[in-house]
C-alpha cells in the first residue's frame, strides 16, 4: 500500500496495539487512498453509516454507493432508520477518539453508532483521521468529552453550555448529545473490525 513506507516508528506501534487487540488496522497518507482502497474492498454488500464528517469529508458515501446498497441518515432521513441500519451487512463509522494503545472510544446521542460498531453487521470499519488519536484511553475519553462532544454540539447548533466555551460540563441540556459512551477494549466476539487510520486531520 502506498504511504506506508512513511509511516513512523510510533505510527506502526500503534497499529500494532491495535491487531493485539483483535482490530484489524490499516494506515493511509491520504484520505484519496483510502477512497481508492475502500471501493475494492467493499463491493457488493448492504452498507449503513453512522452520523460522521469525517466519512462525509472523505466522500465515502458517494464512492461506495457505486457498487453497493447504501443507507446513510444523513443522505436520506427516515423513520425507518433503525430498520435500515439493522439490514446492513457492513457499518461505517468514525471514532471520537482512539488512543494509541489500542482503543477506540465514541460517544453517542442517540446510541446507534455505538451498538451497531459493538453487535451489529458482519463487518465494522472505523475511518479516522491522525487528529483522533491520543497517548491513552484516559487521553482519549478526555478528547471525547472535551473536544469532540463540543465541537459536535457546536455543528448542530444546539444550546449546550459547551459550545460557548469548548469543554464539557456534564449538562443537563435536553438537547445534550453525550448519553452513551463506548469504549472497544478488544474486537466484540461477534463483530469482525477494521481501522483505517489517515495523516489528515477530518472531523472532530
Ligand atoms: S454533556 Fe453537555 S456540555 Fe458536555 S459535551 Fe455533551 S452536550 Fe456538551
């Protein structure tokens, strides 16, 4: 694979933390790669994303949507969407944070993202920019709460304390979004998993 050649010493441990933990990991230099590999990598197959800009920034959906079946919330809202994303057969998602030892920690409104990385499909791959990844897991909670949480309240718009000044305070907001928190230790016993980890900074 192009890029891997560049890859650091520190990338490649990381990458290593990550296969010890049953997640299978990939690293790209460039998001157009990893667009590249991912249209013959999945083909054929029913596809669901979850909420992400780092997939919409990528231009996934639209590359994958060539040869497969589809389904993203974002591109066409339904009331059958839990229906929809429990058709899939693979699930597209990012992470708010991944730490370099090896794991991957996402917070979630409404849960979907979470339960169907953890016990959904066949097949699970986590897209993430190199901005993702933090030291540890208590670094990368910390990113989920204190950087993504924020920044993502702050796309949507919403009335939470945290977007005027950027750090949580554990709100109380109806409109709050932090209500589940997942943090994949190890690939879940049902679930085959792959990482993809770009040298681009995408989402939050
Ligand atoms: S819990 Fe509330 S304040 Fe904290 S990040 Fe989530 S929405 Fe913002």
């Amino acid at each position: 694979m192009k890029g891997v050649e560049s890859m650091d010493a520190s990338m490649e441990k990381t990458l290593k933390n990550f296969e010890s933990h049953g997640i299978k990991a990939r690293y790209f230099e460039t998001g157009e790669q990893a667009r590249q590999a991912i249209v013959q990598a999945v083909q054929g197959k029913k596809v669901a994303f979850g909420g992400s800009v780092t997939l919409q920034q990528l231009g996934f959906y639209e590359a994958l949507e060539q040869n497969n079946s589809v389904f993203w919330h974002w591109v066409t809202p339904t009331e059958k969407r839990r229906e929809r994303e429990k058709e899939c057969e693979v699930f597209f998602t990012s992470a708010n944070a991944l730490s370099r030892t090896g794991e991957i920690v996402n917070i979630d409104g409404t849960g979907n993202r979470v339960t169907m990385a953890a016990y959904g499909p066949e097949k699970v791959y986590y897209i993430c920019g190199v901005n993702k990844l933090c030291p540890d897991i208590t670094s990368a909670i910390d990113r989920a709460r204190n950087v993504a949480a924020p920044q993502n309240a702050k796309r949507l718009g919403l009335d939470t304390p945290c977007v005027k000044d950027g750090v949580c305070h554990n709100c109380q907001s109806p409109q709050r979004i932090c209500n589940v928190m997942d943090i994949t230790l190890r690939r879940p016993g049902a679930v085959e998993v792959e990482l993809w980890i770009i040298q681009e900074e995408l989402g939050y």
